[in-house]
C-alpha cells in the first residue's frame, strides 16, 4: 500500500508541474489585463485590476482605501508601480489560477 501511496504522490508532483508556466507578455496581457483579479498572499488579500490604458487599481480586504497606480510588461515580467516599481514573473497554474512571488491569484 505504501508503493502505491509513493507513487501516486510522484505522479501527482508531475502532474501539478507540468500546468505550471511562467508567462509570456502576450498572456498577460490577454489573461490578466482587463479582467479583477483576487489576490493572497501570507498576511493579505484584496483584488487589483490592470486596466487597458496602462493604470492598475488594487484594494485590499479590511482597508477601504482604492490605491492607484501604473502597470507595465518589462522582459516578461509584470511591473507595478504605486511608490516605487515592483517587477515580479507571473505563473499560470491552469484554468484562472496564477501565482506571483509568494502568493496566488485568480482571474474573474
């Protein structure tokens, strides 16, 4: 029993690798660009979206304050600036599932 456990495991971490995919700066902007998106990471929460014309909105749970700021694509990686510019590679989980840096999202 315990094989069995052991390589259905294995074959699960495979699996789990293979739909993980870091994407392109055309995926991004036809996937995420557009569309709100419901973020977490280890302390937060909230939902951002990237508009068409190059600015970004972002809110997060328990603060009702809207921070605005810009978005851009640099070397295949998602760039965010609100104070100071953040560049980050975004990876596709499958179906709307996405992960940036230590957290996850998912596209509506």
């Amino acid at each position: 029993m315990k094989a069995i456990t052991v390589s259905g495991l294995i074959l699960l971490a495979f699996a789990s690798a293979a739909y993980a995919a870091t994407m392109t700066a055309e995926q991004m902007k036809s996937e995420l660009v557009g569309h709100p998106i419901h973020w977490k990471s280890k302390t937060q929460s909230g939902v951002t979206t990237y508009k068409p014309d190059g600015t970004i909105e972002a809110t997060v749970e328990g603060d009702k304050t809207t921070y605005k700021g810009t978005w851009s694509i640099k070397d295949n990686k998602m760039c965010e600036k609100f104070d100071k510019e953040k560049c980050a590679t975004i990876t596709s989980l499958g179906g709307k599932k996405y992960s940036k840096g230590a957290g996850t999202f998912t596209v509506e």
